[in-house]
C-alpha cells in the first residue's frame, strides 16, 4: 500500500510533466524514463533504483505506477520527522551554524529560523559573522530589528570567528536558549573560506567543547544538482546536521533534496515558501514530497 496518497490534489509542474508522457504509452521507454527523473534533481543513483524497482513489477507499466512508485521511494528516503530542535539540557545555548554559497537565501533563513524558535518560546540571539559583505550585516540587523531579535555584530571585515565567539559569550551570560549564527556566503570551491568555516567551529568550541551543535546548509531549491555538489565541499569543512531549502514557492522543485539525502544521508530540516518570515516551516515528509513532486 502506497505511503502517500495516490492521487494528491495536484501534482507539481515535474510530475504533472511525467505523468502525462507516460499516459498511454504503449511501452516505457527506459532510458527516456531514467532521464526524465534526473532531470528532476533525482540524481542518478535514486533514478535508477526508481526504474529498476518498475521493472521488477513484471508488466506493463502505467502512468500511476510511475508517480507512486516514485513518491513512495521518495518517501522511503526522508525521515519522518527530522526538524526537531530543543534547547540544551546543560542550560548552555544551543548553537547552530548556517552555512551556503551567496544567493541562496542564508541570512533570511537565519531569521526566519529565529523567529520560528521565538514564536516556539525561546530566546533567540543571532550573530551576524558575513563580516566581509556589509549589506549581509546590515540585513540581518534589519531583520533583527522586524523580529525583535537581538544580533550581534563585528566591525567591517573582522573575523567571522571572533563574532561568532563574542556572540557565544553574550548567549552564555544572558542564558539564552539558541544562537543562530549567520556565516559568510562561502563559494564551495574555495579552499581558503572553507578553513575558515572550520576555524569558526573551533573557535565557539573553545568556550563549550560540544558547540556548535547543529549546522544547516541553505541550497536554494531551483539550483539542481548544483545544490548536491554544494553540499559535498560544505560536508568536507564542517559535519552538516541537515538541509534548509529555499524558494520552494511553487516552482515544483526541490528534488535535489532526495538526492542529497541518498547520497550524504543530510536531511531537509526546514523549508522557506515565501519571502515572509511566516513563509519558513519545519520539515514534513509526506506534505514535502507532494509539495515538490
């Protein structure tokens, strides 16, 4: 019996593509299928499992065995529930990184994810550590100011690790809950911001060996297999706890995600839809899958 319901509502621009070239077709044409599934950010390995899987049925094929098979091995993949986040129990701020490449929406998520765990009861501070760009400071501080979220902020290309540390302290003296701590929009092909990422989380390890305890990589959903190679470079500087996809905002992708989890096992956390910090919820496998596909 299928995970998800066979027939949802509406399917997303991929499916809805999918499941009318295959309606009635004579015969499936593999490779044209294979392809049509990497195409959705599938990746190749989850591809051909997908088609492998169809052809150990045994018969003919139909447009419905297509679209369930494919949502029910999607699925199998996410966790159901993967989003959860707790202050710590040691009364020590829990402290979580996020990371990405420029563009993909990092600093806005950092707030959102604030005004999340706020509206949850927690006190939140955000660090504002893309010292390098002033208007990533200069956005976070504003979105600080519309949340009523406190950040901390360095002077114009000072460490990221020394803002990240002061921050660490602030939250440690004023015992808050979380501290968010937006990084330097990193290119994943330079070696030399990837050490300083690693240099940040030795640095807030100073003052509690067991921080930061969770890291995020933002990857923008409509990006593909781009998004993959992302998070293999971030994965090789800093452990990575899961994903925050954004601009899931009806485009119908996202199926880089599923990818990403097969291959490196990091889970989405949380989504961004919208621009609006409302726009931002946890991780839900059966609505995620249908949302996308």
């Amino acid at each position: 019996m299928s995970i998800l319901n066979k027939h949802p509502p509406a399917m997303a621009g991929f499916f809805k593509k999918l499941f009318n070239k295959v309606t009635d077709k004579a015969e499936i044409d593999w490779d044209d299928l294979e392809a049509d599934l990497i195409s959705g950010d599938l990746g190749v390995r989850l591809s051909l499992e997908i088609v492998e899987e169809l052809k150990e049925l045994g018969r003919k094929i139909s447009a419905d065995d297509v679209v369930e098979t494919t949502r029910n091995k999607l699925a199998g993949i996410f966790p159901v529930d993967a989003s959860n986040l707790e202050p710590r129990i040691d009364k020590n701020p829990a402290v979580l990184l996020i990371v990405g490449v420029n563009g993909t929406g990092k600093t806005t998520s950092t707030a959102k994810l604030g005004n999340l765990l706020k509206s949850q009861g927690y006190s939140v501070l955000m660090a504002a550590a893309d010292t390098f760009r002033a208007a990533a400071v200069e956005q976070l501080v504003r979105w600080g100011e519309r949340l009523d979220l406190p950040v901390v902020t360095g002077a114009h290309e000072a460490d990221p690790s020394s803002v990240c540390y002061q921050a660490h302290q602030k939250a440690i003296a004023g015992n808050y809950d979380f501290l968010l701590c937006d990084t330097a929009g990193r290119l994943h092909t330079r070696n030399n911001l990837m050490d300083e990422l690693a240099k940040i989380k030795r640095t807030i390890g100073k003052q509690d060996e067991t921080a930061p305890h969770e890291t995020f990589l933002v990857v923008d959903a409509s990006t593909g297999g781009n998004a993959l190679n992302q998070a293999r470079e971030f994965q090789k500087a800093v452990p990575l706890n899961g994903l925050i996809l954004t601009k899931l905002d009806g485009s119908g992708k996202g199926g880089v995600a599923a990818a990403i989890q097969k291959e490196l096992g990091i889970a989405p956390r949380f989504i961004g839809t919208g621009e609006e910090p409302e726009r931002f919820e946890r991780f839900e496998r059966e609505r995620f899958v249908e949302k996308i596909l």
